[in-house]
C-alpha cells in the first residue's frame, strides 16, 4: 500500500483512548484514506489488555471502526477509497 499526506483527522472530541490516536496518525497517512473521526468514547464490561481496531459496519463513503482497550471503547469513522480488506491490511500492519 502507498503512502501519502492528502489524509486529516478531525479533532472534535477531546478524549481519546490511550494510543489510538498514534495510530490513527500512521492511518491517515495511507493513499485513499481522506478523513478519520474519533467519536464515541464509551466503557464497556469486558476487558481488552492490548488495543484492538476493528471494522464495525459500512458507512456512506468509508467504515465505521471500533477501537477497544481496558475497559474502554471509542468509535473511529474512516472515509476512504479502499476496500474492507484493504483497510484491514493496513490496520494490521500498523499494529
């Protein structure tokens, strides 16, 4: 997969799980990826010891992602050109 800078993420909330957003960074700098939101912060009742990225649903232009770590999870919304399995190449090579 190339690699570019045309990608942003949106800072609209200002809580985030702990290391999502490094990754994130690494994420938005792939070609095709345009735009990446951190959403919904919530807690969950099971525990996750070490981060987890995974694609939820389908969104008009991109997928939807849930990040979970401890006890915590975070939507994450991806506008992208690329495919499911493309996206899911380039989340396990960033992580």
């Amino acid at each position: 997969m190339s690699k570019s800078s045309d990608g942003r993420i949106v800072w609209n909330h200002s809580t985030h799980l702990d290391g999502l957003i490094p990754i994130l960074e690494k994420l938005v700098l792939y070609e095709g990826v345009r735009t990446i939101t951190p959403a919904v912060l919530s807690r969950s009742r099971s525990h996750i010891p070490k981060m987890k990225l995974k694609i939820s649903v389908p969104i008009r232009g991109g997928f939807k992602l849930i990040a979970r770590q401890g006890k915590s999870v975070q939507e994450v919304f991806i506008i992208t050109d690329l495919t499911r399995s493309e996206l899911e190449d380039a989340i396990a090579e960033i992580i």
